[in-house]
C-alpha cells in the first residue's frame, strides 16, 4: 500500500476533481485532466515520468500524489491456441483472472466483474467459488490496460490493434456490480480512452431482469443473455438465478432491450449438456421462445472441470441442434473452446481467493505475529 490516491478508472470529472484537491489550480483542471486522460489511456503510461510532454515539476507534483496502478500480475499462461490467461491480484491479495482470445483480425479480452459470484450456476466453476467481492472500476479497466501492455497494443487509438473486443464473461454478474462496471466501461468506450466502441464492447448476464434496462440505456453496449435452456424446469436447476426472474420477464426485457435490432443482435449463449439441455425438443423451443427478438445463438460445447456434474453433448448432437437454429433462421455458430488446456474457457475461470472471515484474519495475525518472535 502505497497511501497514493489510484487515478484509475476515475471519471473524467472526478479526475478534474482530485487535480483541484491536490493543488491544480482550478482554471488549469480541465487541461491537466485531459493530458493525464490521454497519457494514462490512449498511450498506457504507467508511471507519471514517462508523462514527457508535461513539465517536469508538475510530474513530480503528480507522482508524490497520486499513483497508476493497474492489478499486479500474479502469472500468466499462455494456451496450446494461443489464448492468454492472467491471474491478477487487486487490493486485499484478492485474486481474479482475464483471458485474451486471439482471432484472425480480432481480439476479444474476457473481461471479470466480480471475485467470485453468486449465482451458483450448476455447470460453472466460478459458481462453485463463493462471491468475495466486486472489482472496482481500476480493476476492470485494469484487466484491459493489463492485456495492451502484454500485446503491445498502444496507443489504443492506433490502427490494428490486436484487442478489438471485450466481452464481461469473465468471473462474476457484471449487472450485480452495476455502478463500477458502468464506471469501467464508459472508460473501455471512451473514444479519447481506451476507445473501444460500444458495440465491440459485450455485456453478458445471468439474467438479472431488473438491471437489463439500466444497462441499455446507461451502459449502452451489446447484450448477451446466458439462457441455457428453454423450460423454466430445467433452467431453474442450472441457472438457478430462474427461480426469480424466469424465463418470460427475461425475455420480455430482452425485447424492450434499447438499441435493440438486426444490425444490433442480442446474443443467447447455450451451454450444451448432455441429456440435459440438448434434445431436439430443446433446439425447437428455444426457437419459439425467441421468436420476433434479433437475435444469434451462440452455442457453447460445455467445457469440463474438476468435479464438474455434466458432460459435454456429443457432437454430432450439438451439430444436430445448430441445424434447426439454423434453419428458423438464426445464425447459431458453434464457439470453438478456447483454452481449456489452461482452464481459460468459459465458466472454467476460478481463483483461490476466499472471504476472509474476522477470526481466521486474526487467526493469521497472531501466527505472523508469533512468527516474528524471536524463537
Ligand atoms: N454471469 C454472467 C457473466 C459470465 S459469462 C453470465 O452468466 O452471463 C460466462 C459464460 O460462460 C456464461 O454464458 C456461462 O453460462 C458460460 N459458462 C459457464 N460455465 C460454463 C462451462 N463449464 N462451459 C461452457 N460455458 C460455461
């Protein structure tokens, strides 16, 4: 800890704001928060030093101030397929990770919200990690300040860059820590930021019906729903986020979704589970239900984990199901699993950390403390 205020992922007028607390004059505010806006966004500077077009002294002032500070890496792995994954860890040593898909002419960075989560969806492994705590917005647009230094990729409003895309698919609800993933992404989308533009930018959820609104109109970027099946019955089991917003309010919500249209799809993610989701009475539902939203469905091979309760749906099945998708006329891709040789696939992120409770923090205390004594 360093006692320096973090800039990160402060608003543009918060920003303006501690200037003028920590001594800028209030008429020269303005100007500072957008040098420091470009440097800290558009170029990555990482210390206030490298800030050379500001005077000297003023850098000096800044960095006995304030500090930069993105999430420190703990490890990164990189995957037979070229997928990276970081293992990050925020104040408090909680621990998070961020996966970098390549594709050819793209790249999408899976981007966490939450450490832990609270959904307890039956096929992901982040649900078997109890919810920890929300990232902060310098957290979240750490992950993707993170990933730029890593590929090289500033200034971020160069031509062909390699992190084109963000997806919120990582560890955690994003619409469950609402105002910092708002915070973090106006910054991702910021066209003199990280200037990534809201349609590449893809919030996706569980289903928290309520928030679906205010993240159209407040966060305005694609949506993508975790559907998963077409029968309250069985997606009460999986997702069991359905026992209180079943399938029909989310739906409904997904048609009054603002913005919503053919040029601007919503995105239905189907986990394929053997025997449980898969049938072709299953693919036909999932049509009907859906009828009249512009839609895609992205069909998701269920990716294995340790102790995991399902298994993948054989292929020729998934194959099966994608046709009648098809053929009512949705583009229904299968997603290629990326990863899993790292555990970087979907719903396969999990971390070690754990809400620390009172008694063993101080359980610690005493053993470092003991530690410490002179034997
Ligand atoms: N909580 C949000 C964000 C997580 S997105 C949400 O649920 O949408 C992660 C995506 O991966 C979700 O669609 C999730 O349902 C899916 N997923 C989780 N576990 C999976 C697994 N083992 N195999 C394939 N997809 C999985």
């Amino acid at each position: 800890m360093t006692g320096l205020k973090n800039l990160l992922g402060l608003s543009s007028d918060a920003l303006k704001s501690a200037l003028i607390e920590s001594g800028v004059e209030p008429k020269a505010a303005p100007m500072r928060a957008r040098q420091l806006w470009n440097w800290i966004y558009v170029h990555g500077a990482r210390d206030f030093a490298s800030m050379t077009s500001l005077a000297k002294d003023f850098r000096g002032r800044m960095a006995e101030t304030f500090s930069l500070a993105r999430p420190e890496i703990v490890t990164e792995q990189i995957s037979r397929d070229g997928t990276r994954k970081w293992l990050l860890r925020g104040a408090g040593g909680v621990e998070f990770e961020t996966v970098f898909i390549p594709e050819p002419g793209r790249g999408t960075l899976c981007v966490s919200s939450q450490v832990g989560c609270t959904l307890n969806c039956r096929f992901c492994h982040t649900g078997t990690q109890k919810l920890v705590r929300n990232l902060t917005p310098a957290e979240i647009v750490g992950q993707v300040m993170i990933a730029r230094d890593a590929l090289n990729d500033w200034p971020s409003t160069a031509p062909g860059r390699r992190l084109t895309n963000v997806v919120m698919m990582g560890m955690g609800e994003p619409l469950y820590n609402f105002d910092n993933v708002k915070a973090a992404l106006a910054i991702v989308a910021d066209g003199d930021g990280l200037a990534l533009s809201r349609r590449r930018i893809t919030l996706s959820t569980a289903g928290v019906v309520p928030m679906i609104r205010r993240a159209g109109d407040e966060i305005g970027s694609a949506l993508a729903i975790s559907l998963h099946a077409a029968r309250d019955e069985v997606r009460d089991v999986i997702v069991p986020l359905n026992r209180k917003y079943p399938i029909a309010e989310l739906l409904a919500a997904c048609r009054e979704y603002p913005g919503v249209s053919n040029a601007r799809r919503i995105t239905f993610e189907y986990v394929m589970l053997k025997g449980v989701n898969d049938s072709l009475a299953d693919a036909r539902a999932l049509v009907k239900l859906i009828r009249g939203i512009p839609a895609k469905i992205n069909l998701i091979p269920f990716n294995p984990w340790p102790g995991a309760p399902y298994e993948c749906s054989d292929w020729a099945q998934i194959e099966k199901f994608a046709e009648i998708v098809n053929r009512a006329g949705y583009a229904s891709p299968v997603r290629t699993p990326r990863g899993r040789d790292i555990m970087a696939a979907c719903g396969q992120l999990k971390s070690a950390s754990r809400k620390e409770r009172a008694s063993a923090r101080h359980a610690e205390l005493r053993s470092a403390e003991l530690a410490r004594m002179p034997g």
